[in-house]
C-alpha cells in the first residue's frame, strides 16, 4: 500500500479534562516528532464500544488514504483481550479487539488482522489500566516510521462482531431500532438507516411517549421548541429538539427504543419502554367521597394509573398516600390538578423508566357477547391477556350475571389466543 505522509486519527472515550490524550500525543511524537495526529473525538461516553463504532464509521471516509485509525474505547484494558492492527483499502486501523472496528462500511472493512504481540514496538512498562499509553501509542508510532505490520505479530483471521441489536422490520412494514448516541448538541442518533424508511413523509416516529408525523429534512423546517425526525449527517434517523437539547427536553439515553410507522397505525401498542413520572402526596384530612372524585380527576387529566397507600403520619395521624403514574407530557397538568383538589400543599415528582409489554388489543367472542382482550407481548412472543374491564362489566350487566363470570369466560378465550 503506498503510504502517504504519515496520519494519525484518535478516538477515545478519556474526555479532554485529564492529561491522558496528551499522553498519548507525547510518546506518538517521542517516536516520530513528524507524524501528524488529528483529533476524531475524545468524548465518546465512557465505555460505550457502539458509540465509538458509530463515530469511527462516520470519520474514516473523510480521511486521507494511508490514515491510521487508532481507536481507544477499550472497557477491556488489561484483560486478555486481544489488541488488533488491520488494513483496508485505502486506511490502516489500531483498536482492542472488542466490536470498534464492526460497523465500518463495506469498502472500509478491514482485510487483514494481526495480533499486536510484539514488545519491541510498546512502551518500557505495561500497566493495567493504560494500554492507550503504553501499547497504542507507541505501536502507532513506529507504524508511521514504516516499519513492517508483520513485525507487530502473529496474523488472525477474524475480529470480534458487535453483539448489538438490530434493526426489525415488522410484518406490516413498521421499523424498530435504538438510540445508540447522542451528540454535543443533545441530537438522539438512531441505528435505523435513512435508506430503510420507505415513505418519510407519511410515517410515524414513536420515541417513549412521542409521536413525530413525518420526516424534516434540515432543523429548520421545524419551529423553535418543537421536536423534529430527519436523517443526520451519520445516514440514520435523528431525533432533535429545533434550537434545543432533544436529550435533555425527552430525558432521553442511549439505549431507548424507537420505532417508524406506516402513518395510521399506532406506535403505543408497539413501545415496549417509556419515561414516566410518579407523583405522590401524603394527605391526612380527605374524606372517601373526596379522594374518588380527585381520582376521577387525575384519570380525566390523562393519568396512566392512580392508587393510595395506608401510611401513618407525623403526631400519629391516620393517612394515605396518593400515587400518581403520568407520562412526562402531562407531569405539570396533573401536578396542578393534585395540588387543586386534593388538601395537599407540596407534590413530590420522582421519574424513571418503565419498561413494559408490547400490546395489541383483540376480539373475542363470549357467550355474554364479543370483549376486547389486551394482548401483551416480550421479544415478539404473546405471553398475557387481559380482558377489558368496561366490556366485561358492561357484559355483565347485559347478562345480569356476576362479573367474575364474564371474566372467566373472557380471560379463557384469550389465553386461547396466545397459542396462535
């Protein structure tokens, strides 16, 4: 391969606060004072190996031929993992054997592997903790001097995948990927590719409790303050806020899932993760009659669930605790309905994931008449159902039977349906 003047790359997860970037510049520059190092990033979220992989397959295309690619997200330092020199076509690569090199694209992919073994070409002493120090760096070093990639050590025939999960296209056409990073600017970078959504202005972004119709193309085409879907400069979806943070405005991480739609259908059923708000109030002078009617209240605002709690309460006063489970949109209209008609004087707020069943509603036909059945699903497979209350009560009074009745026959037709 002809080598052109040499070029570093880096790519760390150390941040830019701590000497350790620096490090590495010095002891590269100790072993070749001419070698040019060019920073790709250094604040890939700690540890986060598909994160650096994302950033790594988005830099190497816009590097001159000849680049050695040295990648340091490495959780694994010190263990007996492997440390991995490889060439492509054009570039040279320099990364822990851990899933960094995966997602390079086809005419990136790296053609021959070899184990860096070799000690002559690593720092006096290996530590523990810095191999970014004491082996990357130095190895770099000498590769831009020229010496043979045969010497590093013995050659290997494959690297480690990436054991992430993949895109799902559903039956009806419906896309299913993850956040897997979040840039400086607090936009929600997805794995779903751009040239996999097939119909970008009528279809539906699903991401926790929010619905984006349709794909923007720039942020601009959004208003200030409003939440937009366009695909980034990476090739996949994004998720941003128009002149804000969408991780912050969605309380949002790596890892979520999001979903695009055909437009008619209904992400909810699909969501199997959201990002709630339970809202609590202890309140110790409200009489039955009263709390209903604030339960009937905090349902109406959109609450996804109510409850109470027996507690007792400060100079031994009998009470209840009023629990409220809210979606993060509806957190201060159901905070103001609380603090309206119910005698508290302060709400406490905690906020958290919820991770729940995929769930689709069904018929069911009954001797006491056809009930809707919820069907809940883990991993694509049907494990539950759960008959609709306001059908089977309203089946019931029909029948002037029990309720328990009209459950039963209900709850059995649609364990049958879980064997589809």
């Amino acid at each position: 391969m002809k080598r052109p003047v040499p070029c570093i790359a880096l790519l760390t997860d150390f941040g830019t606060s701590d000497p350790y970037v620096g490090i590495m510049k010095g002891v590269i520059l100790s072993i070749n004072p001419d070698a040019r190092i060019v920073d790709i990033s250094h604040n890939i979220l700690p540890q986060s190996i598909l994160e650096g992989a994302i950033c790594l397959k988005s830099a190497v295309p816009h590097f001159p031929e000849g680049t050695l690619f040295v990648g340091v997200v490495d959780p694994g330092v010190g263990t007996r993992r492997k440390i991995l020199y490889g060439e492509s076509k054009r570039d040279r690569f320099l990364a822990p054997d851990n899933g960094l090199l995966s997602l390079l694209e086809s005419g990136d992919r790296v053609q021959s592997l070899r184990a860096v073994t070799n000690r002559r070409y690593m720092g006096p002493e290996i530590s523990n903790t810095f191999h970014g120090r004491d082996i990357f760096a130095p190895v770099a070093g000498w590769l831009t001097l020229g010496i043979d990639p045969a010497k590093l050590g013995p050659a290997v025939r494959s690297l480690k995948k990436a054991d992430w999960d993949p895109v799902h296209r559903r039956n009806d056409g419906a896309l299913e990927g993850r956040v897997v990073a979040s840039d400086r600017f607090g936009n929600l970078i997805t794995n779903i590719p751009g040239a996999a959504i097939r119909n970008s202005k009528h279809c539906v972004v699903g991401l926790m409790d929010r619905r984006i119709k349709g794909l923007s193309k720039t942020y601009g085409d959004a208003r200030q303050g409003e939440i937009v879907a366009l695909i980034g400069s990476t090739g996949t979806l994004e998720i941003a806020v128009a002149g804000g943070n969408a991780r912050d405005a969605l309380h949002a991480c790596v890892g979520i899932a999001v979903g695009v739609y055909p437009e008619g259908t209904d992400p909810s059923d699909a969501a199997t993760e959201d990002f709630v708000h339970v809202l609590e109030a202890n309140l110790d002078n409200s009489t039955g009659e009263s709390l209903a009617s604030a339960i009937e209240r905090l349902f109406a605002c959109g609450a996804l669930d109510v409850w109470t709690t027996p507690i007792q309460m400060k100079k031994s006063r009998p009470g209840v605790k009023l629990s409220v489970l809210v979606p993060t949109t509806l957190e201060m209209r159901v905070q103001e309905e609380m603090l309206r008609h119910t005698p508290t004087f302060g709400v406490r707020v905690h906020a958290g994931w919820r991770h729940k069943l995929s769930r689709r509603i069904r018929k069911v036909r009954t001797k006491f008449g056809v009930i809707r059945v919820k069907i809940g699903s883990l991993d694509g497979k049907a494990i539950r159902a759960a008959p609709e209350y306001e059908d089977v009560a309203a089946a019931a009074r029909r029948a002037k039977v029990p309720f328990d009745v009209v459950h039963l026959a209900a709850s059995e037709a649609g364990r049958r349906l879980l064997d589809e």
